[in-house]
C-alpha cells in the first residue's frame, strides 16, 4: 500500500525484527513510501530485503541489534541518530523517542490475543505476553500524554497472521494485511 505521507517521506523508521515475518513485511511497505531502518539479530536477512529494495523511495539500512540487551538497544538507536537524524517512526519498541521531542508514531504489534482470553492448548505464555504488551501500550499511552508529547502510540492487535514460519489450515491474515495496516496507521495525524 503506498500512500501519500509527504511528511514522514525521507524520516527516520525503526522496525524491530525487520529480518523475518510481519517485520519485514512492514520495511517492506514502509521502504516503498520512502522510509525505514531495519534492526535485527539476523542482520544478513536485512542486507539481503536491502538489495531487494534498492530501486524504491526508501532506503533499508540494517543494523544488528538484539532488542532485548539493553545497552545494545540504546548504543544501536543512538547510532542511528547519530547517523541519520532523529527517529519518527518505532515499530514495536519505545526507545529514546521522547528525548528528542519530535513528532512521531509508536507501533506495537500485539494480537488479538492481548485482548481475550481463549481456551486453546499451548498458548497460555503468549497470550500472557501479549497481555503484557496491552498493558504498556496503555501505560506508555499515559506518560506521553502526561508530558504533552506529540507522539501517538498504537497496539496493532490482529487475529492470526500466516508467516513463513506459521500455516495453520485456518484463514489468517497476511504479512501484507499488516504491514499496510501499519503505513495506514503512518498516514494519519
């Protein structure tokens, strides 16, 4: 899905995870409309959707990072700005946004699962974690507005999403679904 968002064209985007499934998915869209920065562990995964992209608006960089190190996450992010400017877009994590007070977007990709509890086997762990990632979008939605940022904070919470990893004889939603459901979620103000 490609849409017009002229002011987040030539920005900063931060996908968390760009490497496999619903993340590159999302680099994907948001590199066609003219941003994105892609960290992951598999940093060669990045590189490679990097030369897949090379003809189109946006630029995919990789950089490695394991986001759940958090010195590693931090010195990465301050890397990136350094590098390239300020960060306006975050998928999936919250770092150092607020520290330079810019207008932006938090997108967290949660489930519907985050929302109501279903009594299917073996996934009690996820649906605690995804719970959890309701809560801080919550929790996080508050303290932006409690210091009057410009940041709006959203929980994408799909149903089941087919990835490469995942094929369910169920009817799911696509990596594409997301991701421009994402780049829908940039365009507005």
């Amino acid at each position: 899905m490609v849409l017009n968002i002229p002011r987040f064209r030539g920005k900063i985007a931060i996908v968390t995870d760009a490497s496999a499934g619903i993340g590159t998915g999302i680099a994907q869209e948001l590199v066609k409309n003219g941003l994105v920065r892609g960290l992951s562990r598999r940093i060669e995964r990045i590189d490679e959707l990097a030369k897949k992209l090379s003809t189109e608006k946006g630029k995919l960089y990789a950089y490695k990072c394991d986001i759940t190190k958090e010195k590693q996450l931090i010195s990465t992010i301050k890397e990136i700005i350094s590098k390239l400017g300020n960060v306006h877009v975050l998928i999936n994590n919250a770092g150092l946004v607020k520290d330079n007070k810019t207008e932006g977007h938090i997108i967290h990709i949660n489930s519907i699962l985050g929302h109501t509890v279903m009594d299917m086997p073996g996934i009690s762990f996820y649906t605690a974690s995804k719970f959890a990632v309701t809560a801080l979008v919550e929790k996080l939605r508050q303290e932006i507005n409690r210091v009057k940022l410009t940041i709006k904070v959203i929980s994408l919470s799909p149903k089941y999403v087919k990835t490469h990893r995942e094929s369910l004889p169920i009817l799911g939603l696509s990596v594409k679904n997301i991701a421009d459901a994402v780049v829908y979620t940039i365009s507005t103000p």
